[in-house]
C-alpha cells in the first residue's frame, strides 16, 4: 500500500484507549491488511498530559484540549473513549459534523442521544459506530445490524452487566449472601465503590436501550426501559430457583409484540436447560431469537480494557475502510417511533415467595386472590414450618398488571405475613 | 428510495433458496432500508423448471440454464444455493469475471477452491461472500472478519456439525448406543441415508478449513485438516467422561502454533464448565480465543433453510450496500502461506481407556510404557473386575507422537487384552 495511513484522534487514554493504542501498535501489519490502508493514532486528548501512561506515543501527540483535536485537519477519524455525556457529545457532533468519522464506546452517550446523533452522522453522510457501547468485546450490534439484516428479530434477551452475573454466581454457586458477593466483587475490581449503577440496573438499562434501537430500528428512549435491579433478591430465591431447576440472572430484554416495542431490565428465574444459564462469572451473553435465523447466543468478556479495545479497533477499521473506498458501513437505518408496550401489559410466568401462618386454610385463601385477579397457579410448594413457613408459587404466564394486583390484595390476606421477592421465569428454548 | 431494485440472479432453489426467496418478499421494507435500495429475484436457475414450487415468484422467471443467469445482463449480483464444486466453481467464477458480486452457502466449494475464487473476486473487484457455509445462521466469519479485524487470533474450537452433536447428546443424555442415536437422527432428518460425511468429520473439516482460513488469513487445505469422526465411540467413553466431568464432542479446531497453523477435526473431552458443554441437540457453536478479546463464543443453529437463508441475505444485504455505495466489503485480504504443524507434533491431554487382566503388576507394565515414552499420567481409575477389567487413564499435556508411540508399545504389554479409546481431553477455560 502506497497510500498515507489514516490519521486517528483518540478522545481518552485509560484502560480501552491504552489498550487501543497497544493493539494499534502490535497489529500494524493485520490491521492495514484488513483496512487497506494503515493507522496511526496522531493524536489523543487525556485530562493530564504529564502523567505517565504505559503506551509507545511521543509525549508531544498528547493534548488537554480534546476540541483541538475533533476540529484537526491532520485527523481523519475520531476515536472517543472518554465515557460520559459531557462534552463527549458536543465534540462527537462537531467531528461528525467537520465529516470525520467517528467511533465510540460511550454506552450512556449512546442511550441518552442516539437517535439525534445519528442523525447527524447521516447527514453528514460518516459513520459513526458504537459496537463496544454494549457488552465489551462480544461482536453484537455488527452482527443484529448486518448479519441479520434481512431477518425479523422476535426477542433479544441479554445478561450485559457482568458485576451483578458475577454477584448472582457467588450466590448460587458459593452460597454467598448479596452483601459478601458485593464484596467479594468489589475486591476483585469487578464492581465500583458505589455499586448502584450495576445493582440497580442502570448499567444493563443503557445497553438494553441500545440493543432495541438496533434490532428494531426504533427510537428507544432510556425512560422506556423499565428498570429493576437485583438488591432485593435473598438468599431465600437463589435456593428455590435452584430447587425449581432455574438460575437467577439480571435480564434485559428488548422484545416485539404485535408491532409494539417492550424494554426492561430485571432478575430473571432462567431455566437451566437455557444458554444464558450456563453465562458465569463477570461473563455477558446475549440471546437473540430472530424469525429465519431462529436462536442465537453471542458470549464473552462484557468489559475490560482489552475486550473494548478490540471492538473499538473492529469499528476504527470498518470506518477507515470505508473512509478509503468511498463506500459507508452499514447504518440501522432510518429510526421510527414505535409504540411501547407499558409494563402492565406484558405477560410473564411469575415466581413468589410469600411468608405466611401456617395453618389451615392459608392455601385456600391465597389461591383465592390468584384466581380473582384471572392469574393461575402452575405450582405451589411449601418450605419451612410454622413461624418460618414460605410458600413458593410458580404462575402460569399471566399479565404484569394482573399479577401486581394479586399481590396488592395478598397483603391484606390476614395469614399473610409478607409477600417476599416476586421474579419472572423465563419461558424454555430449543 | 428513487433507485431500480438490484436484480438477483438465483442459482439452486432448494431449503435454503426457497427460504430466501421468502425472506424477501416478506422482509422487503426492511431490507430496503438496510441496503439502501431494493432487491428484487428476477431469475432462478433449477434443475426441472416444472417442478412446483412454494414460493411467490412468476413462472418464467426459472430456467434450468444456470450459465444464461450468470451471463445474463438483467442480473447485478448473484447467489449461490446449489451445492457441489462442479458446476458452481466454474459459474461463480464466470460471475465475478463478469464484475457481478457472488454469495455462497457452498462449503465444500469454499473449503477446496476458496483461495483461487477469492483470488478472481479480488482481482475483479468484487465482493465473495460465504457467511453461510460454515455453522449456518452463526454470524462467524464476518466476526472473525470484521469485528474482530485487528485482534489476533489464537484458537478457534467449534461444534459445527449438528448431526453428531445430536447423536452424542442421545448418547450422553439418554443413554443411546451410537447405533441407535444415529437411527434416531435419521428418523428425524438430521442425518441423510448415508451418514458418512457428518459421522466421519468430513463436513466438519470443510468448514474447519474455511475458519482457519479466514481467521488467520492463511491458505488452508482440506488435506492439511486431520480428521477423525464419532464412529468409534463406545458407550464405555460416553460414561467415562460423564464420571470425569467431562463430555464428548465432535470438535474443529483451528489454532495458531508460533507462527504455524493447525487445523484438525476430532473427538474430544469438554470440561463440563466450558461453555461448548452446553451446546447441546443439534446445535452448532463456535469458541474464539483472542488476543484482546479474549474468550468469545457464537452459539445457534447450524443447519436448516431458514438459518442459513438468513446468513445468505445478510451477505446479499451486504453486497447491495457495496455495489450501491461503491464501496467494498471487508475481504479476507491477502492469504498467505503458513507452515501446517504436523499432528505428531501437537500437544493434548490424553484420556485412554485399556482393557487389561486384572491382576498384580498390571499397573506397574503399562505406567512403565507411558514414562518410557515421556508421557506422564495425571489420574488412573479401574472400571470393572476380572475379564471385564478396564482401566481408564488421563494423561498431563502430551505429545500427540509421543502417545501414539505409547499406544503401539501398550499392544504388545502382555497383561493388555485392547487399547480401546483414545481421546483428546480439551483444557478448561474462564
């Protein structure tokens, strides 16, 4: 190749954008093969030049001013690593707007302002390309958006946020409670000092948004996704979903119903027949089920400084590529608005633990309320005796609204002591 | 969109051409947006013209002329779904020559004539896709290809042929004697009349030469793939790994050995906690390990129209979008020339099963064949007593020279009645 290498501005150098600059380096042959022409970072914006970083660049390529660099003319494409709404966005515009393309890794950026984003890259007629926004290193939004283009995707069901999988895998395999697995997790560098953004599912909430606005093409805003997190699960709900032949995962899913688009995030009851039940440790996967192609999972290491960098450096080069041969990669298209499906709407086998006196007739004035409220009871099992007796009920499929009611009038069912955790059950494949 | 649809000419219109002539019709919108102009089937090549068929398309739009459809001036691209080498080598050659992108579901074509037909897509530049001829509806190759374009690939290991996993989930799982599992699949359709290609591992070994090919970029033979199929199995095996925790798959691996390349196709013990474990059925999943991203697995269906259309129309989405644009998809780029690593030379662990006389000194005979031959003994386990007394060994990483020569040397120890198995036993992971 004859041709000058493509010039790349990287916005950020910690864990994914050293990394980058490390695969960049090793890889120079394989990357220009794949390209067409080769890379070279020429500049990167970090907030202290002075400090010292582990990656092979002269001192005089860094900068404190990352608007300096989107507004270059010796750089090509842009490379934003920084994380964070501000001022990521203003300059992800500017660049695409200045026609450079532009990848990112930026999953909240993405979430919150997508759609206008796009926007701009279309009409600017650049790429703009987020692959490492959703679960790290795995090759995801690539595959939804290309390899399945011709496809109808039914349902996408992920676990994207490998802290709260690596807290559940403590619980069901080490009998861990929530609070030593969160421990253990923050020890082991896998969840922050404030875990909440994990915890509560904000995290898998972006991803979610993410994933549904490119499966199906849609305008999904992030006060779509209804959010639950996995603080409340006790120990109490690993043991019966290991008794019932489920796992406990944090789910999200994105699914579409009769033309309407449905988003959330909660734990989940697995069955352990199910692929995702086999997803361990900080590992993510996502399950997709789609018309043609039918089921498909795509596993691997969700975060991490090497696995990002590698889905950042897949889209750098996709983009460079396309820069060199005039051509453009594959967009999602033109988004739409679809309607979304309220939660109370949706319809889900639930799992209930309810504490109650155990004495006769409990039963009969439970299932009473079930049966009310038009929700059917597949199972029922009783574990522990009189002050510490549980009842465990597996529903038939039912809807959210429907069930919340049961629960509402079960509280005031005298025998009654406490509903505990209420969990969908994910329905079996294959 | 203003633009002519893009005229496909079809070649074969079997499962699969059937099933992607429907994608079409029915996902019409969809694919218009992806591809950023319309695709529209105008001629289909098929071998009785008379014959019905259930798909929404004129009469006179078939012809039994395969050739007139690649020469023909009214077709832009074209996509092959017949199968065989002859006469799709020289039609999809014709085609690239003639400036018309080509996509293909043909693995044995790819696996013995890829190298020479990437050449003629190259030089005639055009786009060659293939997506679908290894593991059906798995995005894999434009992974490996794209996403995954600058990370370096060390090993790939897939269960690529669903036939032999069905029949080995039977044996694993219900207990089923190879013949049986292998009468049950023919009932049901996985396996055809005569098994021989899936049962042998030659359909795996196509396709495992197609991984290495494109996740190395190396010029990868069929003969260079070292195959071994399932026939061999006993029931006896099956049970052993169950009480080793292990289970028996039919793998292709692909691997990079300081600069060579090994490719082989083999029976082999899987950690009960590797994700490949659970691929069960009929399913196909493929492991990546990389460099930077680490541990990824790609898990689905393998085989059926429906699959394997879809992976045909995200290729042909793909060609669309580059014809339209201009622009060029990802190649696989130069194929170079690696050295094949000898199967002699590769290391494993061994896991071997010995039916002995059950006396005194037996042990003592044989470990002393083993540590002659410096093949070291990780655990021994005794199975049965007096005639039925069978003695079942794993082995530390071994060379593959070194446990042949320890199993020629066994033959001839007296107290030795039958070297029955000898499996590959795979590390674990995570």
């Amino acid at each position: 190749m004859m041709q000058d290498p493509v010039r790349v501005g990287l916005l950020g150098c910690g864990n994914v954008g050293s990394a980058l600059v490390r695969l960049v380096d090793e890889h120079a042959d394989r990357i220009t093969a794949r390209a067409g022409v080769g890379i070279e970072i020429t500049r990167v914006a970090v907030r202290d030049v002075t400090r010292h970083r582990d990656v092979k660049l002269a001192p005089d390529r860094f900068t404190d001013d990352p608007s300096a660099i989107v507004h270059d003319h010796d750089v090509d494409v842009v490379v934003e690593v920084m994380g964070g709404v501000d001022p990521s966005r203003a300059l992800i515009t500017e660049a695409l707007e200045a026609g450079k393309p532009v990848v990112t890794a930026n999953k909240e950026l993405i979430a919150r302002h997508g759609p206008e984003l796009f926007g701009v890259a279309a009409k600017a007629g650049v790429d703009l390309l987020f692959e490492a926004s959703v679960a790290g290193g795995i090759p995801l939004l690539r595959p939804l958006r290309e390899s399945l283009a011709g496809d109808r995707i039914h349902r996408v069901t992920g676990i994207v946020n490998g802290t709260t999988n690596y807290i559940l895998t403590r619980m069901a395999e080490g009998g861990a409670s929530f609070a030593d697995a969160l421990a253990d997790a923050q020890r082991l560098g896998y969840a922050e000092a404030d875990p909440t953004a994990d915890v509560e599912g904000y995290d898998a909430a972006a991803k979610a948004a993410i994933i549904a606005t490119v499966a199906f093409g849609a305008r999904v805003r992030l006060e779509d996704v209804h959010t639950e997190g996995i603080t409340g699960l006790t120990d109490d709900d690993v043991e019966s979903a290991k008794l019932l032949g489920y796992v406990v995962k944090l789910v999200a899913v994105a699914e579409e119903i009769d033309g309407d688009i449905a988003v959330r995030v909660h734990p989940a009851m697995v069955p352990l027949h199910h692929p995702l039940a086999a997803v361990r440790d900080s590992f993510n996967a996502v399950f997709i089920e789609g018309e043609a192609v039918g089921e498909l999972m795509l596993y691997g290491r969700g975060a991490g400084g090497g696995p990002s960098a590698a889905a950042v450096l897949g889209d750098l080069v996709d983009a460079v590529r396309n820069l060199v041969s005039g051509g453009k990669g594959a967009t999602i298209g033109e988004l739409v608005d679809r309607p979304v499906r309220p939660l109370h709407k949706l319809e889900s086998q639930f799992y209930l633990l309810i504490e109650v006196a155990d004495r006769p007739g409990v039963l009969a004035a439970i299932a009473g309320e079930f049966g009310r409220h038009g929700v059917s009871i597949q199972s029922m099992e009783q574990r522990g005796l009189g002050a510490g007796a549980r009842l465990i009920f597996v529903t038939h499929r039912a809807r959210e609204g429907d069930l919340a009611a049961t629960v509402e009038a079960l509280r005031s069912v005298e025998p009654v002591h406490r509903v505990g955790s209420v969990l969908r059950v994910m329905g079996d494949v294959g």
